[in-house]
C-alpha cells in the first residue's frame, strides 16, 4: 500500500503486474499451479484482489507468459531462458512485447495514452 499511496500523491497511474512463467522443469514444479503454469499463483490472487480493492490496473504476466511457455519444447525454452527463472534477451523481448500487448488490450483509464506510447 505504501508504494500505492505514494504513487497516488505523484498523481502517477498504478499498475501491478504479476510475475512471469518461471521456466517449466521439476525444480520449480512447486511454485507453479499445476493447471494454468502460472508461477506463485498464491502471490499473483492476492495482486488481483489488492488491485480489483484499490481499483488500479491488474496486469496478469504470469498468465500471459505461462500459455506461451507451455507451448514451448525444450529447445526453444533453452532460446529464453538463461536458468529456470532469468530470461535472455531474446525472452526478454518476447515476454516485453506481450507486456504492451496487454496493456493495449486492458481498460485504461486516463492516462492511456502516455502508457501505450511507452
């Protein structure tokens, strides 16, 4: 809530962003939900519910990012991701144009303009 707060009195636009598919392998198999491949889905519940409170901009990268990673084999994982969490550039990229992807699509409300043109 600080960072909100403060945000606010900068009459800055807020958004939460959840966090990235890890990369699918047995060592993060845990902090993943088995159905959606969304990484700490504990985490990424709660940002949705402090956003749909607060009524400021929910951006779900980690659903976003899991179906792209679930479409993935090995090899072209390997072409991402460095280790099971840090991206390469080239994954870096992919996972920055789905950002502005889903900003285009989300219901902005003033300020829409500046955030697409980033």
């Amino acid at each position: 809530m600080r960072y909100i707060d403060a945000a606010r009195e900068k009459q800055a636009y807020c958004v939460l962003v959840s966090s990235i598919a890890l990369r699918s392998c047995p060592q993060t198999e845990q902090m993943r939900d088995s159905d959606s491949g969304v990484s700490f889905p504990a985490y990424r519940e709660e940002m949705r519910k402090l956003a749909q409170r607060e009524q400021i901009l929910f951006v779900d990268m980690g659903l976003e990012t899991a179906e792209h990673v679930r479409a993935l084999n090995e090899e072209e994982l390997a072409q991402i991701y460095r280790d099971e969490a840090h991206l390469l550039d080239c994954g870096a990229q992919i996972f920055a144009e789905k950002f502005i992807a889903a900003l285009r699509k989300a219901p902005l409300a003033p300020g829409k303009e500046i955030l697409i043109k980033l």
